[in-house]
C-alpha cells in the first residue's frame, strides 16, 4: 500500500457519485477507464434532471417566462465555461456535441474557407482520430499537404522537430494538450507560440486536459481549443469549442438552420452573430446545464488540488506497474498524466481487460481510436486511466489482478 501523504481523500471524493454506491443493478466496480468516459456526480445528474422537470422549453426563441428562464441557464453554462477556461467573452465559447464536433467545426469552417491547394497542416503522431481525421479529409478535399510531426522513441514531442517542420506555407497545427494513450503531457503554450512565430494558428484538442490540470486559453494563447463534458464529470453529448473572436467572425457558419441568422429574404441571408451563429437548431440545453454543474463540482475541489493528487497518484502506478513482470509500459516516466498504455507478456489486450473485468476492475483495451500511434506502438494495448475517485488501493488491486493474468495465461 502506499506511504506517501495524498493530498486528497478519494474516499470522500466517490461518495459524490451514485456510480459507487451499494444498488441492486450495481456492482462493487474499480473503474479506470476514466480516459474514455468518468463518472457523473449526484450533482451534474441532479442539475439536468432539475432543469428537464421544472424549466424545460427551448432557448432564445420563447415570449414566456419558462423559456427565458431556460435560455438564462443555458447563457449561465456558456458564461461558465468561458470563466473556467479564461475565454476573454462567452462569446469565444461554442457548445457542441463534443470535442469531435468541435475540431471538425473548425476543419469546416475555418479550412473550407481559408485552406488553400499546397498549404500545409501539421499534427502529431499522438492524435486521437477526433483531431486526426477531420483535417486528413480537409487536406484531401483542398489539394493541402498533411504533414506528420513525429514522436520520439520515448513518446514525446521534440520542439526542434516542429521549428523543422514550420514553413510559410504552414496554417495550422492541431496538438493534444494530453495524449490519451501515452499519457503525454505537451508543452501547447510553446507550440502555439512556434505556431504564431511562422504564421499559422494552433489547435489544442484539450479532451483529456480540461478536469485534470488547470487550462487556460489566455496563458495558452491558442486559436481554437477542444473539450467534451463527459470527461470532465459532465454529460454526455455535450462540448465546447473555443475560439478567438476574430476568427468567429471570419468564419462561416458550420450548419444552418433555426437560432443561427439575423434575417432571411430571399434573396439574401444575414448571419448571427457569435456563438449564436455557430449554434443551428436546438442546443444541448439540459447537457450544457450539466456541464455548468460538473465545472463546479471540479472547482469545488480545486483544479490545482486535483492535478497535484492526480501527479501523485501517478508517481505511484509508475512505481507499482514496474514489479509486474513481463509489462511494459509506453510513454515517458516524467510529463504525463494518469493515463497507462501497457502490453503484458504476449497476453492480446482484450484478454487482459476480460480478466481484470471479473474482478471487479474496469479498464480499456484495443487502439483507442489513435490508429497511426498504435502501429507505431506496436498494436493494440490495454489502458488504465485515472480520474479524481481513484486512489492508491485502486493501483494496487490493478496490480494485483494483472500478476492473477500472468498465472491464468501460465506465466510463473
């Protein structure tokens, strides 16, 4: 067990969340797959159905007072997130579906229009396929080249690889802020400021970021920046596109229809102005509602708390993962979060969650949507991912249960 002093008491922490309380359809569960969804607090779960039972009506559009009740909670959301992230207005703060929607929004919108035959996109060898793909098709469909900055062996992001990479006919560089198999933290204030120094804009795709370290997209100085509620203890369904007011302006509307014009005739269209314009038919209403909540609930805790536990908790599932023999762990041992891809043995990975998942430990396994990163790799891995609930007897029941996999595939 451990013998450091966590910051945090994750005990408490989980008695927030119905997920981890004794019910009937329940079971007594160790979850880590926190990477690809965490948990909802009674809180986030109590605040969309209270607004479903007592405030429901559509936004911006209503001449009753339920209505414009709905339409302050769901512009209280925006002013939220703005806050959180430190947006200069809620205005740079567009609700989405999640980080997917978000970063082709941009590819759409912004690349469609600006992105010319013989510009050059460069993203890196850790992307997710959310900020993978999006700008694959754009390069496809405007004649642009998709350049690829490479990891390291160790998985990190060398800075003199991307000054090699930059050009004047560079436009963008689209970056996880934390890789979600690696774990990868990477140093998104000085890329973009790379990416500024040679012309281009930067995209951070903060999906794994936004409820474990503090993000701010002033310090950051970003273009545009990505995250999903459901990571972050919020909805599903729900997420946000930042992006500097200059560029909403420039940019035109990724879909159409209700809620996103000023006038129609026909003979010409007058566009909304942002967010609104950007935000076609009904929003997300209840789901950014709940996202208010979930930003709430991290504060209520402290971001830098958080991220000083999440580090600590880190530095412990490194230490512990080192005596299981036959594991071998991918990405670096300094600059990550609580995010472990690992092979064990020449156990396939989906043997190893299967085992895990009968005693009681939930974990992911597979390619995690990050195709190009895990050829690189090697194939598929298995992966642990940490959130605020978890604590070191979670780390040392995963340990446990993965020396139990060796012994029922026959290793000594």
């Amino acid at each position: 067990m451990a013998t450091m002093p966590f910051i945090l008491n994750a005990e408490e922490i989980r008695k927030q969340f119905p997920f981890f309380q004794p019910h009937p359809e329940m079971r007594n569960l160790i979850y880590l797959d926190n990477a690809a969804t965490t948990q909802k607090p009674y809180a986030v779960i109590e605040a969309v159905s209270h607004f479903w039972a007592y405030h429901n009506a559509n936004v911006h559009r209503g001449g009753h007072g339920v209505g414009a009740r709905a339409s302050e909670l769901y512009e209280a959301a925006r002013e939220r997130v703005a806050r959180f992230i430190n947006a200069r207005e809620s205005a740079e703060v567009i609700f989405t579906r999640g980080t997917t929607e978000s970063i082709n929004l941009v590819a759409f919108s912004w690349g469609e229009t600006f992105i010319q035959p013989g510009d050059e996109i460069i993203v890196t060898e850790l992307e997710h396929h959310a900020n993978l793909l999006p700008w694959m098709r754009l390069a496809e469909r405007r004649g642009a080249r998709l350049r690829v900055w490479p990891i390291t062996d160790e998985g990190t992001l060398e800075l003199e690889t991307l000054r090699a990479l930059l050009n004047e006919r560079t436009r963008l560089v689209a970056v996880s802020h934390i890789s979600n198999v690696l774990g990868v933290i990477t140093p998104v204030a000085e890329i973009c400021r790379l990416a500024h120094a040679a012309g281009a804009l930067c995209l951070v795709d903060a999906a794994q970021s936004v409820a474990h370290i503090p993000v701010d997209v002033q310090a950051i100085d970003c273009d545009f920046l990505a995250f999903s509620g459901h990571k972050a203890y919020g909805p599903t369904g729900i997420g946000v596109l930042y992006a500097k007011r200059a560029l909403l302006e420039q940019m035109p509307p990724y879909q159409v229809g209700g809620g996103m014009v000023q006038t129609v005739r026909w003979d010409r269209i007058r566009w909304a102005e942002p967010p609104a314009k950007f935000e076609a038919g009904t929003p997300p209403i209840g789901e950014a509602i709940g996202l208010h909540a979930a930003l709430d609930f991290i504060d209520s805790i402290g971001r830098e708390a958080i991220a000083t536990y999440e580090h600590q908790l880190t530095e412990y599932a490194l230490e512990r993962l080192q005596e299981v023999p036959g594991l071998r762990l991918f990405g670096p041992r300094t600059h990550r979060a609580g995010i472990f891809a690992f092979t064990l043995e020449d156990i396939h990975p989906h043997d190893i969650a299967t085992v895990l998942d009968s005693r009681d430990i939930a974990i992911r396994a597979g390619q995690h949507c990050a195709h190009p990163l895990s050829e690189r790799l090697g194939g598929p891995t298995a992966r642990a991912s940490l959130a605020i609930y978890n604590d070191a007897a979670h780390i040392d029941a995963l340990v446990d249960a993965l020396h139990h996999t060796r012994k029922v595939f026959g290793y000594a």
